[in-house]
C-alpha cells in the first residue's frame, strides 16, 4: 500500500455519501491537532474520497494543505461503492468494555492527560448516545441483577471497604452521612478533572464535580488516593453523583448517600 500526499483542493467529496458527520468534526480535528494526521484517505483515481470524509473536513478546518491519501486503484467503481458503505458500517459494530473504558480513562487522567474535545464528554448512562449501558450496581439495566461482591474480591480488585476506613454517623431511614453547613469566601472553581495538572495555586481556588460521573468515580473507589490532590484546594464541593430523575429510586439513594459520604470524609 503506497501513501501520497494531495492537496485539499485535489480532491472533492462523494456526492451522494450518506454518513452525516458534521458533529464529529471539532473531535476528529482535535484528534489531528493533538497526535498528527495519523490514518490516510482512501481515495479514487479522480481524486473523488471513498473512505475519509470526516478527516477531509477536519483537515479543511485546521487548514492543512495538503493530507497522505492512499488511491485504491484496484477497486472497480461498484467495489467502491460497496467499500464506501462498509468501511462506515462495520465501525458500527463495535461494543465499548465500560470496565476497561473506565480504566483507560482514569489512567490517563492521573497523568494529566485530558480527552477533552475528543468525542468522550458523555456519561456512560446518558440514553441520547446510543450507548449500550452494562448492567451493574451502579447502572443496573433492564436484564441486569444487582449481585453485591463479596469483601474478598473487592479487596482483590484494589478497592476499599469504605466502612472500614470511615463510618461517619448517619441520618434518617437509610443512615445517610451528614454535611454540616460551612462557610467560605466565594473563589474561582476548578474542575477534579484538572486537578492532577493544576497550573495556577490551588490553594485560590475550590474545586468542583460537575462533572460526567466517570471524571470522578474513582474518588468514591479510592478516596484515600486522591485526598492529597484535593487538600491542595481551598475547599472542595460535594461530589455530583447523577441524580435523574428516572432512575431508579434505590440508585437514587445510593448516589445520594456517595454523595454525602465523600464530603464527609
């Protein structure tokens, strides 16, 4: 397979492409911006783009003058057609692993790498997104069954027996940890994503957690982790666990009480 370079002005889109992709165009032009023009176009002989159209607007976006193209000159013109609708269709088919999801993102996030602008500004709950949600405790799902894990295996995983490091008093039916009012002068906010790469003192600014739940899960499953980033800050708010309103009621309480239980402790 041979790459070329063509110039933007060289080659022109299908007319009749069926893939509607403006909205991924800021994401696929960030990507280039941060990590380079990584995965050329397919291209025919007249320059006309079999595969790559969102690429090629990217590229007309941060504008670049030229882009590598590979020309697939071994294809008759119904092989094209055909390869146009697959290459397109068989991304489709794909699943996300929301644990290993999860993982990657929180990895890259305590080295201060940020997917900002990269398409992962979504909540793995958020229906709108056409995103399978794994049944879990968390977010049990139509088929899911709640099945607690037993001590031993949470401790296998890494993960810690909350109660056993903090057990706050609690209030009401469900023993939820209480907030007691505090006061503080109004300052700046910043988000716990950045908190890791923080350049200006943190300690002018609060920190906040308006943020997609997966930012920020990993506080609730090691807090003992993160309280040096957070102690930098002059106060931090409570985090926002998702409370919507057609969630189960149980999740409800659940969040809830994550909620309290982290500002508590």
């Amino acid at each position: 397979m041979r790459v070329v370079e063509k110039k933007l002005s060289a080659l022109r889109p299908y007319r009749y492409n069926p893939r509607k992709n403006d909205q991924a165009v800021p994401a696929v032009a960030e990507s280039i911006r941060l990590f380079g023009f990584r995965v050329p176009l397919v291209i025919g002989k007249s320059g006309e783009i079999v595969c790559g159209h969102t690429r090629f607007k990217a590229a007309k976006e941060l504008g670049l003058a030229s882009v590598p193209c590979v020309i697939a000159d071994d294809l008759t013109p119904e092989q094209i057609r055909a390869f146009r609708l697959a290459d397109n269709r068989v991304a489709e088919l794909a699943e996300w692993d929301f644990d290993l999801l999860s993982g990657e993102m929180e990895g890259l996030a305590d080295m201060g790498v940020s997917l900002d602008g990269l398409g992962f500004d979504f909540s793995f709950d958020d229906p709108g997104l056409g995103i399978e949600v794994p049944a879990s405790n968390d977010n049990p799902g139509d088929s899911g069954e709640l099945t607690p894990k037993p001590p031993e295996e949470i401790k296998s995983e890494g993960r810690l027996l909350h109660l056993e490091i903090f057990n706050p008093a609690g209030a009401g039916a469900y023993g939820i940890p209480e907030i007691l009012p505090e006061e503080w002068e109004p300052l700046p906010l910043a988000p716990f994503s950045d908190a890791a790469s923080f350049k200006d003192n943190p300690a002018s600014f609060g920190l906040h957690f308006f943020l997609d739940d997966y930012r920020f899960e990993r506080v609730w499953n090691n807090p003992r982790q993160y309280l040096p980033q957070i102690e930098k800050f002059a106060f931090a708010l409570s985090p926002d666990f998702s409370l919507y309103l057609d969630t189960p009621k149980a999740v409800q309480i659940w969040n809830h009480y994550r909620k309290h239980w982290c500002a508590a402790y």
